[in-house]
C-alpha cells in the first residue's frame, strides 16, 4: 500500500517539476516556425507566470511630486473624472457643459486641414478658450471652450458670429473639462 501511494504521488508530482514558465515556452525555438524573443519588465514576467517578484517601495508624499511622477494611475476610459493636471497645478474634472462647434467637415485630408485651419483662426481671436480638433467618423470636427453653462457659450457664440468669420459655428452639448 505505501509503494503504491508513493508511486502515486511521484506521478502526480513529475509533471508539476517538469512544467516551463509560459515565457520560456513561448521562445522555446520549434523547427520550421519563427523565432519569439520576448523584451519586458521582471514584472510582467512574473505576472504572467504567476509568480512572485519582490516589489520596489513606492515613493509617498513629498519626494513623490517632487519626482513629478504619478503614483496611482487612472484609466482614461472614465469620463468623470481625470488625474491632477501637470501644467497647472490644479485639479480638473470631465463635466456636462456646452463647446462651439466651428467647423463640421468631410473625411478627406482637406477636411482635416481645414479644421485644423479653423481652429488656429479661433485660437487667434479668442486665445483665452481652448481648441479642440477630432475626428468623429465621418467627419473632421473643430470645437472650441469649456463652457459649463448655456449662458457662457452664448456669449462667446453671439461674438463668434458678429464678427462674420464663423457662420456655421453651433453650440453642442458636451463633456468638458473644468479646472477648480
């Protein structure tokens, strides 16, 4: 009953010794096919063959801004809120708010350019509001300000349109960006 318990458990357990990090198995070179070299960190290594690499100490308070790096990151994909802005200083948040739109165009390189063009001719007006250049398929889109009420893009909308050069600019509701 012992031989065969321990021949038992010396199958079971020869496999488990005998098993490659998936790393390794994945540049292991096979006759007839390409040849895989991996360039990463110790840590994504570790990640992906489950196991455990000593962590380098996270720098805290002080030292860590001085640093200039973020310690935590966050997603991009959420909308609601975005990490402390660097070229400021102060914090900024994704709220519901009105842009003008000042150009709507087609898909071509000509769209683009003219986008591009409308958003430097509202940049030299009104330097003060920010200018935001997308394509949103199909079309090139130029919109400009972070207006959180309907009352503040009005204003810059009426200047917009009596000085003649912005005749299909409209307001659009829209996510904006807000610094407190």
């Amino acid at each position: 009953m012992r031989t065969s318990l321990f021949l038992f458990a010396l199958l079971v357990t020869l496999p488990l010794g005998a098993q490659q990090r998936y790393t390794d198995l994945l540049q292991r070179p096979v006759q007839g096919q390409g040849k895989i070299t991996l360039y990463q960190s110790g840590k994504i290594t570790s990640l992906v063959n489950g196991t455990s690499v000593p962590q380098e100490p996270v720098a805290v308070g002080k030292r860590a801004t001085q640093a200039g790096g973020h310690i935590a990151s966050r997603s991009t994909d959420s909308l609601d809120t975005l990490p402390p802005a660097v070229k400021t200083g102060s914090q900024r948040m994704r709220v519901n708010g009105y842009r003008i739109q000042v150009y709507s165009g087609d898909n071509s390189r000509k769209g683009k350019n003219e986008a591009a063009a409308m958003g430097r001719r509202v940049k030299a007006m009104f330097p003060e509001l920010s200018v935001y250049t997308h394509f949103i398929s199909p079309h090139w889109i130029c919109r400009v300000g972070d207006f959180r009420t309907y009352e503040e893009a009005s204003e810059y909308f009426r200047q917009m349109r009596e000085s003649g050069q912005f005749a299909e600019a409209v307001m659009v509701r829209s996510k904006v960006t807000v610094y407190y």
